[in-house]
C-alpha cells in the first residue's frame, strides 16, 4: 500500500511562515493537505463559519496551484485519518498547535490514536510567538499581571529569537482539488446575515500582507491616539487574519520592530501582541477560566437574569448611542472597535448586571476575530473577576464615553441612522433634547429610538453595592 505523508491545516492557513507547511514542502516532493471542520465548534462561532468557508476555498486554490492535493473533510481530524488510511498508508502527519486547553486535549487524544496505529507525526509552534508555559515569575508560578509580564515575556523573545521569513519554493504541477460538495453542504453558512460581510473583508493571506504594509506605513505613528477614536480607521483591522492563521504573530511582531523611529504607537500595538499572548498564557495556566470565573468570589455575585435586556443589547436597543452603536457594527461587519468593546461588555455586565458569560458567548457568535484566550480574558477583565482586572467600581459611563471618543458622534451616527440629523451636543444623550430642536429636527425619541433601558446613576449605585457585596 502506498505511504503517503499529510500536512494537517486548522487555524494556519498561510503558506508563508507557517512551520508545518514549511517543513513538509521542503522535504517532499509529494504530499497531502488536509483540513477537518468540527461541526460542534463552529455550531457557536456562527460569523466565523463565513471567514472558514471563505479562507477554504482560497487556500485550496493556492494549492491546487502548487499541485498539491487538498481534502476537505466534515468530520473530527480522527475520523478523517480514518478515511484516509482505508484508502493509502499514512506515515507521517505534520500540524501547526493551537494553545487553547481544549485544543490540547484533542491533539493528546490524537497523539495516543496515532501511536497506537504507527503513525508518526511532527507538531509545531506556530500560534504564539512563544511557548504559553515558559514565561514565568522567579518563583515559578504563573504572572497574573500583563505588565510585569509582556516585561519578561517580550524580552525573552527577542533575547530568544531566531525568526526568519520562511517561504517554501514547493512547486508541482497545478491541479484541480474539487471540495465543492463539502464546502457548500456543510461549511457555507445558511443564513443571509453572512451576505454583507462581503462589503467589509477580503479574506486571505495577501490581503493580510496589504492591510499589514497599509498600517505600518500609514497608521501605526498615530496609533496610540487613533486606536481609541472608532470613527478612525486608525486600527490595524488584522485580527481576523491572525484568528485564522493567515498571517503568523510573529509576522507580525518582526515587521513592526523593523520601524526605524518606534515611537507610543509602535508601544501600543507591540503591547496589543502582548495581550494576546498574556491572555493565552492566562488560559493554558488557568484553564478554569474557559468556562468561569478566574477570582472565585465572583461565583456568589448575584447576577440578574432578564432576558428582555439581554436582547436589546445584543441589538443595539439600549437607548444609549455608543453602546447600540457598537452592537450594530458587530452585528453588521462581524467586528466592532476595541474602546466600543469594552464599552458594549461594561455596559452589560455593570450596568444590567447580567453575568459576563453571556456577553462572551455572544461575542463568540458574532465575531470573525474570535479567539478564545482574548475573549474570555478580556471579557473577565471588563467584569472584574479576571487577572489584572479592572477594580469592580470602575464602570464606563457610556455618555461620557461617547462625549470623550466620539465628540462630533461620527461614529453613532454611521450605525444610528436615526440619530443622523441630532446636533453633537445631544448626540450621545437624545432624550435631553429641549422639544422645540425635537421639533426643528423632526425627532421623537419614543418613535424614532429607544428610551434608555436603565437609568446610568441608578444602574451604578446598584452595580456598586452588588459589587461590594462580595468584599464581605
């Protein structure tokens, strides 16, 4: 029977600096490309079906290109191998880790299966710019501060780095791979929602290269400034591309500290690289936290059940304009901007109380980005009950908010059209518009928007004495 070795894609799919890829190319002259879709972990990542099927189709035309053989497969990468192995002998598998716990699992159950069948295999570290367990305090443990941290975490890399670019010259005779069937019948998502993403990304690894060229040249000097206005095109918008592997971190990383003048904006988005990895290095050392609360005092928070609320903010109907602003653009473009995220979580978890994990699992439905390690952490930080949390009487005043990052309410009103015609002064608190501009604007905040769902000073005092609550 004929032995075949197989290049195993999952969140990687790039052909430059990736690790496994590399590897096989430059040591075969034939191999098999393979990707199994996990149905149950894309039932709750319903944006992110669209990314996937989308970066599918474009890395098997790159391989079809290259000649090499690409199967898709909609069934868990065991069953997968399975089909394979009735057909042709596999010696070896390569793949790229994902350092998420619950990814971790998977590969030592398949590690066992592949042992106990004489398969052999080579896995890689192309997640992370470093290993999630190697960067500790002097006593061992884990930090559970980001500065103190990313301090030790990026000098380690730097001092460690051995980075190049990789690009394999693998080339074959081009042919047709056909996972059309599959791609349509068990990945395309069936709902139109999907429909206007189209407006908003071109997915893949090239336009991962262009968008990363554009924000070096063009947005990184003013970052530190511009990240925080979500008016601006002042972020880097490449997150979706590094959720799903088609650009590597350290890509990433390595690019930026080619600038010659590194100014705070370089900082601020070096420190953004370093959350990330902070984040995934909280969740492998702490893997409670995928499903609950890192600081176990929060476990008798009193969170309020009202699904009525919990619907009108995932809408974007809770009356203030920042908040329904941010909701919207997710629910339009499958992104919204970090400043209006952690305003959009504060809002939920502070100011109606409802418990975090609902607006993770929201969050996780609806982002393109999403990534586990960034949305769980960053979620129980907004909460307070997270690492390096912010303190519980920290809650975002969303009008102030809006008045501070959205001054002439460009923002609201590119995702409000409603509240298109109101002048700035009132464009982050409508309902105080005197009747005769409610006259002259033709505005009724009862007919044309939404009264706000809580009261801010109300829903802050009760916030503040729950939160206190747990202090005794």
């Amino acid at each position: 029977m004929q032995k075949i070795k197989i290049i195993w894609f999952r969140q990687d799919f790039r052909l430059e600096n990736n690790p496994a890829y590399y590897e096989i190319s430059n040591s075969e002259e034939k191999f098999i490309a393979i990707y199994a879709f996990d149905q149950k972990k894309f039932n709750e990542r319903s944006a992110q079906r669209w990314w996937l099927y989308k970066t599918l189709q474009y890395i098997e035309k790159k391989l079809s290109n290259k000649g090499i053989i690409f199967k898709i497969f909609a069934c868990d990468i065991i069953e997968a191998i399975q089909r394979i192995i009735k057909d042709k002998s596999i010696e070896t598998i390569y793949w790229n880790e994902l350092n998420e716990p619950s990814e971790i699992k998977k590969d030592l159950i398949l590690e066992n299966y592949l042992n106990e069948n004489g398969i052999k295999y080579k896995k890689f570290k192309g997640n992370l710019l470093q290993d999630p367990f190697i960067v500790k305090k002097k006593d061992g443990t884990p930090f559970q501060v980001f500065t103190p941290y990313w301090k030790n975490a990026e000098e380690q890399y730097l001092r460690n780095n051995n980075y190049i670019n990789k690009v394999s010259n693998f080339k074959n005779t081009p042919i047709k791979n056909t996972n059309k069937e599959t791609l349509d019948n068990f990945i395309k998502p069936r709902k139109n929602w999907y429909v206007k993403f189209e407006k908003y990304w071109n997915v893949g690894e090239e336009n991962a290269k262009i968008l990363l060229k554009d924000f070096i040249n063009k947005k990184i000097s003013n970052y530190a400034t511009n990240r925080d206005i979500p008016s601006s095109e002042g972020t880097s918008k490449l997150s979706p591309y590094l959720t799903f592997g088609e650009i590597s971190v350290q890509t990433l990383f390595d690019e930026c500290y080619k600038i010659s003048k590194k100014n705070i904006g370089f900082r601020k988005f070096i420190n953004e690289i370093g959350w990330r990895e902070f984040s995934h290095h909280l969740i492998n050392h702490f893997p409670k936290m995928e499903s609950g609360n890192l600081r176990k005092q929060f476990d008798k928070f009193k969170w309020v059940k009202d699904s009525d609320k919990l619907t009108k903010w995932k809408k974007g109907q809770t009356g203030y304009p920042i908040v329904d602003a941010g909701m919207r653009e997710l629910r339009e473009t499958g992104w919204m901007h970090n400043r209006v995220r952690m305003i959009t979580a504060s809002f939920l978890v502070k100011h109606l109380r409802i418990n975090w994990i609902e607006g993770e699992k929201y969050f996780r439905d609806s982002l393109l980005d999403f990534n586990t390690a960034n949305n769980v952490a960053g979620w129980q930080w907004v909460a307070g009950c997270g690492a390096d949390a912010a303190p519980y009487f920290r809650i975002f005043n969303p009008i102030l908010q809006g008045e501070k990052f959205d001054p002439e309410g460009m923002y609201v009103k590119q995702w409000i059209k409603e509240l298109s015609m109101l002048p700035k002064k009132f464009i982050h608190k409508p309902w105080e518009l005197p009747v005769e501009l409610c006259n002259q604007y033709g505005f009724d905040l009862a007919r044309d928007y939404i009264k706000p769902i809580v009261k801010h000073e109300e829903a802050r005092k009760l916030a503040l004495n729950a939160f206190s609550e747990l202090k005794t």
